[in-house]
C-alpha cells in the first residue's frame, strides 16, 4: 500500500508547474483579509496543515518547533517582500513546501530536528514573500496579524491530525501523496 500510493502520485508530482498562485488576488489590507487570506490558496493552506502535521509525527517531543519557525520566517519573508525585496525563487519554494512535505509524511522521514526546522523554514520565506509582495506600498501591519494567527490555526489542524492519525500511518501516506500532487496541479 504504501508504495503503490506514492507511485500512483509522481507522475503528478513531475507534471506540476510551479505555483504561480498569487498575483491576481488584488490587494486587501486589514486584519479580516489577513486572516481570510491564507485560506484562498490550497498551496499556501496544504503547505501550513502539513507543517503541523509532519511536526507531530517527525517531531513529537518538540512538536512546536517547526510551526513556530514556519511562523517567523514566513514573518521575515513577508516584511522582505513588502519592503520591496526580490526572491525569483518564491514559487519554486512555495512547489518546494509542497513536495517536500508531501514526500516527508508520506515516506515518514525524520531527519535531524534542525535540519526539519531549517527547512520548513526555508519554504516558509517563500509563502510569505509571495504574500509580502502583494502589499507593497499599502500598511500591512494589521493584515501580517490575522495572516499570522490563521497561519497558527492551520498548524494546529496539522497537529492535531497527527495526534489522530499517528496509529493509521498506511492511511496518510496514500492520503498525503494524492492530496499533495492534487494541490501541486490545482496550483499550476
């Protein structure tokens, strides 16, 4: 089972584009659009539910890491891009979050702490990049706050998951590859 699932979904997975979810949304500033804003994109809402789930089930002694330097990244990512900051490379992190972390709960791979954390990291500063650069120019002070606690509240749906799914392994390694190669489509 769990190698036929994760066969069945690579030829998805190579046939992706990257992620070119975000211009076009138009700009919302307040806190409201903050927290809404994260919900709008099945890439950035996939990618922020699987850091908490992978974090409970690589991490679960220190569950709390990888959430919280997803927050503070994607928080350094998003000042980055409304400041006017160039990164080419968002989109192919935000694909990158995606795959990665679809292939890590699938094959349940736990690497270092550190390197987990690092990592979840570097993906983060490209969903917020990609959020950032849509603000440019307007005061994003209030939408970074509710862009920040639905960010919070996606990883605890992931960690919670974890907690429910930690005895049914077989099922959230088929259920992460579709689901995974799905967004990677939906998100091209």
């Amino acid at each position: 089972m769990k190698h036929r699932a994760i066969w069945l979904a690579v030829p998805l997975l190579i046939s992706t584009a990257p992620a070119f979810a975000h211009p076009g949304h138009g700009v919302a500033t307040g806190f409201i659009a903050g927290v809404v804003h994260p919900l709008t994109g099945l890439d950035h809402l996939l990618a922020m539910v699987m850091v908490g789930l992978w974090a409970g089930t690589a991490f679960p002694r220190h569950w709390w890491l990888c959430p919280l330097a997803f927050m503070a990244f994607m928080a350094g990512g998003f000042a980055y891009g409304a400041a006017g900051g160039e990164l080419p490379i968002a989109e192919a992190l935000i694909l990158a979050s995606l795959a990665g972390l679809g292939i890590a709960l699938a094959f349940q791979i736990r690497p270092p702490l550190a390197l987990g954390a690092a990592l979840v990291a570097l993906f983060a500063i490209g969903h917020g990049f990609a959020h950032g650069i849509e603000l440019r120019g307007h005061d994003a002070s209030a939408f970074v706050s509710g862009f920040l606690l639905t960010t919070g509240l996606l990883h605890a749906i992931g960690l919670a998951l974890s907690l429910g799914l930690r005895h049914r392994t077989d099922r959230m390694v088929g259920t992460t590859a579709v689901v995974t190669a799905l967004a990677m489509m939906w998100s091209a």
